[in-house]
C-alpha cells in the first residue's frame, strides 16, 4: 500500500508535534518537508513513515555517468614520496586505484537505499600538487537508476586508501572536499557543478 497525499501531510503533522525532540531539530525537519514534493515523500517512505527505497523498475535503462573528486591534503614531503613511489607500504597510487574501482562495485553494500547495479567502467585518477593528491572517480553504467553514490564511493576509499598508505610518513593528513562533479543521464538529465 503506498502512501497517499493524506498520509503525507499527517507525516508532516506528526514531526511539526515531536514534542519531545529540541526545536531546532523540529524546524529543521519541517523546513526539509516543506520542499519535499509529495510524489517524493510517498516513493521514499513506507506506509508507516519509515525509509524505503525508491522502486526503479518502471524506468527504462538509460546511459549513465558521475564524476567524483576529493581531496588528501599532506605535508609537501610526503606529496614528494607520493609521486617519487618512495612511500614504504608500496604503490599508493596503485593501489588506492584498485581500492576505488572495488567500492563502486560494492557501493549498494555500504550504502543502505543504493540500488544494485551492474557498473559498466571505473576510472579512478590522481592530480598531485605541492601538499595534496586529489582524486578523481569516474563511473558509468547503462541502467535504471544513476551513479553519483559509486563515483562518490569510488573517490572516498581511494583516498583513504591513499591516507593509509601514507599515514606512516604524515598522521595529519586529511581528507576533504568530497563532491560531486558532474552526472548526466536519466530523467533529470546533466548536472555540473559551477565553478566558484
């Protein structure tokens, strides 16, 4: 049974009367519903109000594609055995490349409302600067539902991948600046971050 429009507004009523949560959380919940359309909150929560994922199956597969990028600030020497390859553990690079490739195939298992979906191609690359490496994910598949959570997946562990590997040489490195780049595919078409 799917939840009705009736059904949305008493989910509404019922967070805008959550005497008991602090009223900065409340405002912050019905300020989230209030741009939630009710087509979106009857396909994202169960008749009892819960979570549930979306139902894909009506859609037809289209080509999809997201791109990723994240950042792993380090001190200028250890970007130097970075890009030297003279980091102890091995191949950083190498191997954080594996390890990205590996997330996005196993994002739907990490994710709890991720689809499965059979990713078509992974590509994950490295740009090193003076005291960073970002990294760069890139996904593609033909399929009912999009990519974004396996680029973003896809970038993250490779830069942990990239923190472990190094976290040898340099314990306060950080990772930041994770984002989605660009989509494009499916009903609402491309999207591209705009440059600041």
């Amino acid at each position: 049974m799917a939840l009705t429009t009736v059904d949305c507004q008493s989910y509404r009523v019922a967070v805008a009367s959550m005497t008991w949560a602090d009223p900065k959380l409340r405002r912050g919940w019905l300020r989230r519903l209030a741009h939630v359309s009710d087509r979106s909150l009857t396909r994202r929560l169960d008749p009892l109000g819960g979570a549930r994922m979306v139902d894909v199956t009506p859609k037809e597969p289209t080509h999809r594609r997201a791109l990723a990028r994240c950042r792993v600030m380090m001190a200028p020497e250890t970007t130097a055995l970075v890009a030297s390859n003279a980091i102890t553990k091995g191949d950083v690079l190498g191997t954080a490349r594996i390890a990205g490739i590996q997330a996005a195939k196993r994002t739907s298992e990490l994710i709890p409302m991720c689809h499965p979906l059979l990713v078509g191609t992974v590509h994950v690359n490295f740009n090193i600067g003076d005291d960073f490496v970002e990294v760069e994910a890139e996904v593609e598949t033909v399929d009912r539902t999009g990519v974004e959570m396996e680029a973003l997946t896809a970038c993250g562990v490779a830069a942990l991948t990239v923190y472990d590997m190094c976290k040898s040489s340099d314990r306060a490195m950080s990772i930041g600046e994770l984002a989605l780049w660009e989509k494009t595919g499916g009903s609402s078409g491309t999207w591209r971050r705009p440059l600041a």
